[in-house]
C-alpha cells in the first residue's frame, strides 16, 4: 500500500506562507521563498488537509 504525499507545484506558489503557518512540520519556505515539502510524513494527515485547503492558489495536492 503506498501512502499518499503532499506535493507543491512551486510555478503556482505565490510565497504567502499560510501552509508553513498551518503545518510547519511539513512544510517551509525555499531559498526563493517558495512553499515545498521537507518532511512529508511529518503531521498527520487531517493537519496537511487543513494546509492544503488554505492555499489561496490551490497548488498543494496530494500524490501517491
């Protein structure tokens, strides 16, 4: 069974920082200031959700 990953589309992210804010134990902000994923197993699943479902340009889903 292969578990599911949030990922980034980094050419949408707009660096508002609402995911790092909700779920900083998986998400931060690059060098370019863009959101991406370090840590994908890092919260628990409904906390990612909560991250994915802020983002105001929709860039965050989950693979897998």
């Amino acid at each position: 069974m292969e578990l599911k990953k949030p990922v980034v589309k980094q050419d949408d992210c707009i660096s508002c920082g609402l995911c790092v804010e909700i779920c900083p134990e998986v998400f931060r902000l690059d060098e370019k200031d863009l959101s991406e994923v370090f840590n994908p197993a890092g919260a628990p699943e409904e906390k990612i959700e909560a991250a994915i479902d802020a983002c105001p340009v929709q860039c965050i889903r989950w693979e897998g």
